[in-house]
C-alpha cells in the first residue's frame, strides 16, 4: 500500500518526536478505515503539533473540519489542506453532523478529529457532535489521546456507541483519566 504521508511531514514528525522525546503508542487499528477520532484531554495549544506529527507517523489520513474558505487561500490553503484541513462549507448554517455524516457516507476511508471539550480549559461538559456523528454515520468512536506524563501520543480502544451517550461518555472520560495533559488541572474529571 502506498504510503499516505508526504515524506516531508513524515520524516519532520520522527525528527520533532525525537526532539522533544515523545514516541508513538498503540496506533489505529488497520481494519478500521472509518472513524471519529476523539483528540483529549485538549489543554494546550502544543497538542495540535504532537498530533498531527503523531498521526503523519501512523500514516493516517488525519482530518479536520475547517471552514472552507481556509482551504482555497493560494498557498496556505495548500498547507492547511497538507495538515488534514478538510474545508466544509458553513454557509448555510449547516448542521456540522450532517456534513460530517454525508462526507462518511461518501467516502471510503475517513477519519475526522474532534476535540469534544471544545475548549483548552477544564470543560466537564463535552459537545455531543462527536456521538451523534458516529452513531448516524455508523462508525466507532477512536480515543486518540496525548500523555504529557509519559510524552506518548496514540490511539486507544475503538468505542462503539451504544445509543446510550450518558453511558457512553463515563466509559470514555473513565479512559481519558488515565491520560495526562500538559495542564493536568484542565484535563478530564
């Protein structure tokens, strides 16, 4: 199969992985080629970073919703595109799971990052597009996560939604509290 990262942003995520002394964890597993992948505990503005380095070098497809317009601009929309900006259009006050719902059902692999707490700071109520997206598109819900404790980025178990979110949620959060973000106390509670 061919590889699905750029060289570049590859061999720049093993060199800043190396720098700051991260590696990698569990990764995807290979026969899940659909999913929301869930980004926590979201503390810092450096998570993008071990992010996206972490998932160039699982050579996944990484995606993130962005307005539209972020991916035409000449040259950065390029970039924005390079990192997994997937544009999707807003403009018509959209319901954001409906689209993320069609862009499943069109494709044939896809793999969307949420940050469900929606902000950097301690929020104990998370948004619910992440649910209500997997659960209508009919695909498993990834716990991507980034342990600041241990400098480890990776993806735990594959959660399938029940329909049950409360359920649901308090399985996931219980996950996450084994995770240690770079400001433990915004993390999950």
């Amino acid at each position: 199969m061919a590889r699905r990262t750029s060289t570049f942003w590859y061999l720049f995520s093993k060199f800043w992985f190396w720098m700051t002394g991260w590696r990698l964890g569990p990764v995807v597993p290979p026969n899940i080629s659909k999913s929301i992948m869930i980004a926590a505990p979201h503390t810092s503005n450096w998570d993008f970073m071990y992010a996206r380095a972490a998932f160039f070098l699982m050579d996944v497809d990484l995606k993130v919703t962005i307005k539209k317009e972020w991916t035409t601009i000449p040259v950065l929309g390029a970039l924005v595109r390079s990192l997994g900006g997937l544009g999707v259009d807003r403009s018509r006050n959209n319901s954001l799971v409906d689209v993320m719902v069609r862009l499943f059902k069109e494709r044939e692999e896809l793999v969307i990052m949420i940050t469900p707490e929606g902000t950097r700071g301690y929020q104990p109520k998370w948004r619910k597009g992440f649910y209500h997206t997997a659960v209508a598109a009919g695909v498993p819900i990834l716990l991507g996560y980034l342990d600041y404790k241990n400098k480890e980025a990776g993806v735990g178990p594959a959660f399938w939604p029940t329909g049950d979110y409360e359920k649901d949620l308090e399985e996931i959060k219980a996950f996450y509290r084994t995770k240690q973000g770079r400001f433990p106390e915004k993390g999950v509670r």
